[in-house]
C-alpha cells in the first residue's frame, strides 16, 4: 500500500510502497515508489510480468446435450441450483435439450467450478479472443521525477482535500510525463522479489544507497529541507 507524505514547510510531497497495476497491456505488474532520503526526489521501479500469456485464448459456450437416465433426478437438482428454475421450467429444459449451461467460459474453469455435474457436456469454441496483456516480455524498469516534488503554489490545507494520486499529480503542471526512465534492472524473475538499491544513484543529487521503499512513521525531518516538517498525508489500497 503506498503511504504519501507532505512536507509543510517546503512543500515537499511523496509517497513510498507497493502497488498492482490494473492495466497488463504495457507488460508491467506492479510499481514500488521510492524517495531518496538525501534529496526527496521521487522514483519507481516498474516489476515486469514473467509471463504475458499467449497471444489469445478460446472460450466455450458450454452445452447439455444428454444425460443418462439414472442420473435425471440428481441432474434436474443441479440445473435448480444452477439457475433458480421451478419444477415445470426444469422438465422443459430436460425435455428439449440442448441447453445452454455457460457462455464465454474456459473448459477449465468450468469444470472446476461444477466438478459433479452429471449431465453430458459439449464445449462449444468460440473465435480466438486477442490477449491484450500479450507481448515481448519486459525488463524491471527505475524511473525518476524531473526533481524533488515541491507545490509551486496551493497551501498545504488544499493538497490535503484531495485524492492521493491526484495531489501527487497536481503539484508540478508543468510536466506532461513527469516520470523518465533511468535505467534497465534486467529480466525478471517475478513480482514479489528482493532487489539490491544499495548500489543505484539518486538521479537528482546522485548520492548512493539512498533510495528507499519506506520511511520511518516516526522520521519527521523532510528530505529535502531538512526541517521536522513532515507529516503522513494518506495512504491508498490497490
């Protein structure tokens, strides 16, 4: 969850943690927001996906198209349950089958999801659907803000009426793509491992080792003015 902090003496604001991406399409899963301790320039790192998939999938109407008879009484059970219909309205559908269980579903997950269903199933293929996540796979990304993320105008009290992402993003309109990449950290070998910051320059004072992922709740004193200034604003759930 990423924590945004704002500083009321400078200005300064930034926000450090984790969060998952909503949109695949650029072969990203998630960000980790980091500051650097010595400055307060923002960065991130973008995590690539280790596998986008294949470049599309088929989908199943799924069809009752039997059943035995020993099995009708349990089957006509199954068919309630699974679509609320009265007894008249099962004995009907039994009577003219095929019947149509499912639409637009893989075989998979509808056999995980009715693993005892007795009737006699078809599945259906459907056209090929495009895999939008699909693509070459990516290299884990650090990306940096132009400079320490400092309100040009606004008081502390208006930042504080708004959302999360759109304070961080109303501070400095001055930038249209505020974020620029600084370099490639190679393959990855999946979202959630350790990575070694120790080694990697701040972009904007170029000090080693001091970009973090969090920062103390207890730490009051601002990065970038050096005054006990700083206070936790909010933070958002992804």
């Amino acid at each position: 969850m990423p924590i945004e902090y704002h500083c009321k003496a400078c200005f300064l604001s930034f926000a450090v943690g984790w969060e998952h991406f909503f949109d695949l399409s650029e072969g990203y899963g998630s960000v980790t927001y980091l500051v650097c301790s010595a400055c307060g320039t923002w960065h991130r790192r973008l995590h690539a996906l280790a596998d986008r998939g294949p470049p599309s999938f088929t989908y199943y109407d799924v069809l009752l198209m039997g059943y035995e008879p020993r099995w009708k009484v349990i089957l006509m059970k199954q068919l309630r349950t699974m679509f609320g219909f009265n007894l008249a309205e099962i004995r009907q559908k039994v009577a003219n089958l095929p019947l149509v269980l499912a639409t637009k579903v893989s075989k998979a997950g509808w056999r995980d999801l009715n693993p005892d269903f007795v009737g006699e199933v078809h599945f259906e293929p459907l056209p090929p659907q495009p895999n939008p996540v699909y693509g070459p796979i990516q290299s884990d990304r650090l990306e940096t803000w132009s400079k320490p993320l400092i309100s040009e105008a606004g008081s502390y009290s208006q930042l504080v009426e708004n959302d999360a992402m759109d304070a961080l993003k109303q501070l400095d309109v001055h930038l249209e793509n505020p974020w620029s990449p600084m370099s490639v950290l190679g393959p990855t070998k999946g979202l959630n491992r350790h990575f070694e910051l120790a080694n990697q320059a701040c972009s904007h004072c170029r000090v080693v080792g001091a970009l973090s992922s969090d920062w103390p709740e207890n730490k009051q004193t601002c990065p970038a003015c050096r005054r006990d200034a700083l206070e936790f604003m909010l933070g958002w759930i992804t």
